[in-house]
C-alpha cells in the first residue's frame, strides 16, 4: 500500500487555481474588480428561515425606526436561554379576534 499526501497536492493546485485567478487582476482596484472576475466563485445559498428572517428584518426598520434595543436584548436572551415561554392561549384568542376583525371588515365591502 502506497501512502501519499494528497491533501497537500490538492492545496497546491488551490493555492495555484487563486494564484492564477491573481494575475489574471493584475494590478485592478477593488472598484474596477467585477462580479465576472470572480465568477466561479463559489455561492452562498441562503436557508429559508435566514431569507425569512432577512425579510423580517427589513420590515421591522422600514415599519418603525425607533426600536428599543434593551427590550430586544432581553428577549434574545431569553431565547436563545430557552427560557422564553408563548402563552399558547394568549396567541390563539389573538390570531381568533384577527380573523373575526377581517372576516367582519370583508362583509362590510
């Protein structure tokens, strides 16, 4: 049995790959560097739940400037502890009275 390193081979020809991709930019500024000089690259696919939360996010700060950080904290702290309880009952009555409100705003149209 032959033991090689073919890690290190598969680093060089990286290492080499980027080198070449390198001299192909020459002496460009970032500005003048296009999306096409890196086009194989690789690509960042994001999960549902991050586009979700990108999504969420946006809303948020276009909905309403003022956000009071210290409440957000605590309740990142509290979830990211596990310890940060719905009140299953509380949300259901809530989602219940939503739904009243638009099926009787839908029937006054």
């Amino acid at each position: 049995m032959k033991v090689t390193n073919t890690v290190n081979s598969q680093l060089q020809g990286i290492n080499q790959k980027k080198s070449d991709k390198l001299d192909k930019l020459g002496n460009k500024t970032d500005k003048e560097i296009s999306k096409a000089d890196f086009s194989s690259s690789s690509e960042v696919a994001l999960s549902e739940r991050a586009r979700d939360a990108k999504k969420a996010k946006e809303i948020a700060k276009n909905s309403s400037p003022e956000i009071d950080e210290a409440k957000v904290a605590k309740f990142q702290k509290l979830i990211d502890s596990g310890n940060y309880k719905v009140d299953a009952k509380k949300v259901a009555d809530k989602l219940v009275d939503e739904n009243l409100m638009n099926s009787l705003a839908s029937d006054g149209e």
